[in-house]
C-alpha cells in the first residue's frame, strides 16, 4: 500500500470531532423524521447502524493492515541488515583468513631469517671458538717459550756469576803475582844499580859505547811505548763505539719499554671499560632474572585452565614462537656473559704476564748494566795490567840487552827462568781473560740487542697475541650489540604483536597497503565516535578528580571540608564531574518531560473515545 493510507492519531481525532458535528446536526433532522414517521425512523437507524458497525470492521481491518504491512517492512529491514551484516561478517572473516595466512607467511619468513641469523652467530661462534682454542695454544706456546727463555736466561746469568767470581779469582792471583814480581823487579833493579855501580867504578872507557846503547835501548823502548799508546787509544775508541751501540740499543729498548707501558695504560683504560661492562652485565642478569620469572608465571598460567580468549590461535602461535626466541636469545646472552667472563680472566692474565715480563725485562736491563759496567771495570784492569806488564817487560829487555852489552853474567839463571815462566804463565792467562772477555760479551749482547731473533719471535707473539685478545674483545663486543639489538627488537615485536592483538580484537586494525572506504556517518562510525567521547569525558573525569584528590591532600581539607556544613559539596566535586552529572540530569528530565507529555495525549485520546463509543 502507499503511504497516503496512515492515519496520525490527531487526524483521526479530528476525523471524530467532525464525525460527531455531522451526526449532531442529522439527530435533529432525524428526531423531525422519528416525529413524522416512527417505522422509517427504526429502519433507518439499523442501516446507519449496520454502516457504522461495517464502517468500524473496516477501520479495523485497515488498521490491521497497515500493522502487518508495518511488521513486515519491519521484518524486512531486519532481514536486509542481517544478510548486510552477514556479508560484513562473511568479508571480515575473508579479511582476517588473508591477514592471517599474510601473518603466518611473514612468521614463516622472520623465522627463515632467525633461522639464517642463528646459523650465521652459530657460525661465528664457532670461529670465536676455534680462534679462542689457537689463542689459547700459542698462549701455552708462548708460556713455554718464556719458561725456557726463563731458565735459560738463569743458567745463563749463573754462569756469567760463576765465570766472574772465577775471573776476580784468576785476578787477584794475577795481581799477587804481579806483586810478586814488582818485588823481584825491585830487588833485581837494585842489584843492576849496584852492578851499575861497579861498572861506573870499572871502565869508564866502556860508559860512552854503553851510553850509546843505553840511548838506542831506551829509544827502543820509548818506540814500543809510544805503539802501544797508540793501540790503547784505538782500543778505546773501539770501546767507545762500541758503548755508544750499546747505548743506542738501550735507547732502544727504553722505547719498547715506553711503548710496553702505553700499553699498559691502555689494557687499564679497557679493565675500567670492563668493570662497566661488568655492571651491565649484572644490570642484564637481573633482566634476564626478571623476564624468567615473568616466563615461568606466564607458563603457570597457561598450565591452569582458563575462559577461553576471543584471541586468534595464530596470534597466539606467534606470540609463543617469539617468547621461545626470546629464550633462545636470553640462553645466547648467558652464554655471550661466561664467554665475556673468561675473556676478561683471560685479558687480566694477559696483564698479569705483560707486567711480569715488563719487570723481568727491566731486571734483564739492569743486570746487563752491572755486568757491562763490571767488564768494563775489568777490561781496564786489564788494559792497566797488560801496560805495566808490557812496561816492566821492555824495562827487563833492556836491562838484558845492557847486561849482554857489558858482557855481565852476574845474574842469576834460575831468577831469569822464573822471570821466563811467569811471563808465559802472564801470556796464558792473558789468552784466557780475553776469551773469557768475548764470551762475555756475547752473553751480554744476546739479551740486550733487540735485533735477535729470540727477542723477534717474542716480540712478534706478543704483539699476535695482544692483536688476538683485541680481535676477541671486538668480537664479544659486536655480539653483545647484536645480542642487545635482538632483544630491543623483541620487545619491540612483542609491543606490536600485543597492539595488534588488540587492534584484531577490537576490530580496529587495517591491514598495510589496504585502505577502506565507509560514509562519513555511517553507525559503525557514529557508534566509535560515541565511544571515544564517552571514553574521552571519562579520562577527563577521572583526569579531573586526580588533580582534586591532590588538591585536597596538599591544601590537607580533605577532612575538615567533609565535617564542615557551612560549605557546599561541589567545592570537593571536580568541575568536569559536575558537568556532566548537571548535563545527565537535564536529559533524563528532558526524556521525563516527553513522556509525560506523550502520556497526557494518550489519555485525551482515551478520555475522548468512550465518549465517541457513547454517543455512536
């Protein structure tokens, strides 16, 4: 039917009230008929009565109608947003099947590429390993190496001590000796002074050629003394080079020495690093502490039956895949913790042996200064010894060579072979103190020049091994950040996974690169928009009564406003509380005041048809 067929209450009633003025005004014409004609009166009113009563079946009938025909559109809108909300509900499930193969692919994905990530710190691990396992071998090659360098260096500073002592020995015999024959030099000069004596008393014809001789010998003499302080100058610039070398190769070595501390100070600078890493290390276990407990509690609540979540069983997948990972990584960081542990053991280890080898370095230096200083001693002891040896040996020629000129035989043969005996014996100990000089000073030399090949070797093992243990602590360090980065994306992951869970239950998440187009005032939109400014003016409220509470609690009211009555009761009400509260109000009276109005309609209408009934 059309919509010209309803009928409001108010026209009907008007419909009434002419009704009742017609019937009113064909009364008085009928009361003229009933007086004219009493039959055609009775007649009349049955068929204005049958009319009347066919007249109210059919407004019945028709009001009958238009109800069902209204049930029906009413039926019929429903069943339209049914099948519509049954395609919405059809498209949201098709939506959420693609999204969900989508999450499931992209888990699939990132747990491919966690995989290839495990498999590439598995890998470097096991390098880290292997290297740490040569490390520690050359370590142990290196330790052995020192050991023996150690014993050696003792057995050789031993020896140096033994051949010393038996030098001082073998020179205080040597200079008994030589006082010895300075003695006898003494007496046999003061036998030829008087032989001499008694030559000057004898022949005088003999003095001039004797003088002659006496002035070639001592000419000769003066020669071999002059040769011999020109060897003994070049004896001393040799020693001279040769201590300027010595000192150069000392500057040397005070240099490694200077470079050895700068390192020093560094691998302190890197212990302090350490001990911060150590607190971090302790800060992270606490974590680690933490987020165990946290794992176990979540596992015993799991374990406990429980209302079944409106979470999806792939959101609920994923979540305990990345708790899983998170563990994993968790047992990787304690594992990265024992491996830093042991390399910080370790680099201290490392310390410990460069200081010690830093100290018997310069102990090796300091010995070697004794000992050069101490050859020097000797070797111009010597060098003094061999002079007068020399001196006493060309005064003794001459005076041979003068007695052999004066055709004297007064001296006496045994005197002479023992003179003969202790310069051959003076001749082997000089042999044996230069051999004894030059194995000292290639003992001495060995230690102390930093172009052997002992001290390469050492050197180049030290700087690999010192190049190892910063390539390790370089290592650790990048796995700490990559262990540190991993778990930043964790939480991050389990933060967005937590937002899109409720984002997926509340039906709020869109998809990326999927974009939905709705009518400005569509319900969904007017109903989210309600909700948000419900919840808006909660958060407000509650905002509001915050800052009232603490309000109160500062200006200390809170009770003496609640006993006092001269006050009134919106000074401990927040203003937003109160608005809102005033604006409900005014609508409840607002819906109060409609319906008592729509009631005062519905009884004038009630009021006014039985009287209709009555005079009908």
């Amino acid at each position: 039917m059309d919509g010209d067929n309803f009928k409001t209450p108010v026209n009907t009633s008007s419909r009434l009230r002419s009704s009742l003025r017609s019937t009113v005004t064909k009364r008085d014409s009928l009361a003229a008929e009933l007086e004219r004609d009493p039959q055609l009166s009775t007649a009349k009113r049955q068929q204005r009565t049958q009319a009347f009563t066919s007249h109210m079946a059919h407004a019945s009938l028709e009001r009958q109608l238009v109800a069902a025909q209204t049930a029906k559109m009413d039926l019929e809108s429903k069943l339209r947003e049914r099948d519509v909300t049954i395609d919405r509900l059809e498209g949201d499930r098709r939506w959420l099947a693609e999204r969900e193969k989508e999450e499931k692919e992209e888990k699939e994905k990132e747990r491919a590429e966690r995989e290839e990530e495990k498999r590439a710190y598995g890998q470097e691990m096991r390098a880290l390993r292997n290297s740490l396992t040569a490390l520690s071998e050359k370590h142990a090659d290196l330790e052995d190496a020192h050991a023996d360098l150690t014993r050696s260096s003792k057995r050789t500073i031993d020896a140096q001590r033994s051949q010393v002592a038996v030098l001082e020995r073998q020179l205080s015999i040597l200079e008994a000796e030589l006082s010895e024959t300075k003695n006898i030099a003494d007496e046999r000069s003061r036998t030829i002074e008087e032989i001499q004596g008694q030559m000057e008393d004898l022949s005088e014809a003999q003095a001039n050629v004797s003088r002659q001789s006496m002035e070639e010998e001592n000419w000769s003499v003066l020669r071999e003394e002059l040769h011999r302080q020109a060897h003994y100058l070049r004896s001393v610039e040799a020693t001279n080079v040769k201590l300027t070398s010595e000192v150069m190769h000392l500057r040397d070595r005070q240099t490694s020495v200077e470079v050895l501390r700068e390192e020093k100070r560094g691998l302190e600078q890197k212990v302090k690093g350490v001990d911060e890493l150590r607190e971090q290390v302790v800060r992270l276990e606490a974590e680690v502490q933490a987020a165990r407990r946290e794992r176990e509690e979540w596992a015993s609540r799991a374990i406990q039956p429980s209302v079944p979540s409106q979470t999806p069983v792939s959101v609920t997948q994923s979540l305990s895949e990345l708790r899983l990972i998170h563990a994993q990584l968790l047992e990787e960081h304690g594992v990265n913790l024992a491996l830093l542990r042991r390399r910080e053991a370790e680099l201290a280890d490392a310390n410990d042996r460069n200081n010690e080898a830093a100290e018997t370095i310069a102990e090796l230096q300091h010995e070697g200064k004794r000992q050069k200083e101490k050859a020097r001693r000797l070797e111009q002891a010597v060098a003094l010894a061999e002079r007068e040896a020399g001196f006493l040996k060309a005064l003794n020629a001459s005076y041979a060579s003068e007695d052999a000129a004066n055709g004297t035989g007064n001296v006496d043969q045994a005197k002479e072979q023992q003179i003969k005996d202790l310069e051959a014996l003076l001749e082997d100990y000089k042999l044996t103190t230069s051999a004894l000089e030059s194995e000292v000073e290639a003992l001495s030399a060995r230690p102390s020049a930093p172009q052997g090949p002992q001290y390469h070797d050492l050197k180049e093992h030290l700087e690999k091994e010192q190049q190892a243990v910063r390539d390790a602590q370089k290592a650790l360090e990048e796995s700490e950040k990559a262990s540190t980065e991993q778990l930043d994306r964790i939480e991050e992951l389990e933060q967005e996974l937590f937002e899109l869970k409720g984002e997926v239950g509340a039906g709020r998440h869109i998809p990326p690169g999927v974009r939905i187009l709705s009518l400005k005032d569509n319900p969904a939109q007017q109903w989210a928009d309600l909700r948000q400014e419900v919840m808006d003016r909660l958060k407000g409220e509650n905002e509001a009564l915050l800052r009232r509470l603490k309000e109160l609690e500062a200006s200390g009211a809170g009770t003496a406003s609640a006993a006092a009555s001269n006050k009134p009761s919106e000074e401990l009400v927040p203003r937003e509380s109160w608005e809102s509260v005033q604006k409900e109000k005014a609508d409840l009276e607002e819906v109060v005041k409609q319906k008592e109005k729509r009631l005062l309609r519905l009884q004038q209408v009630r009021a006014v048809s039985p009287w209709v009934h009555a005079q009908n």
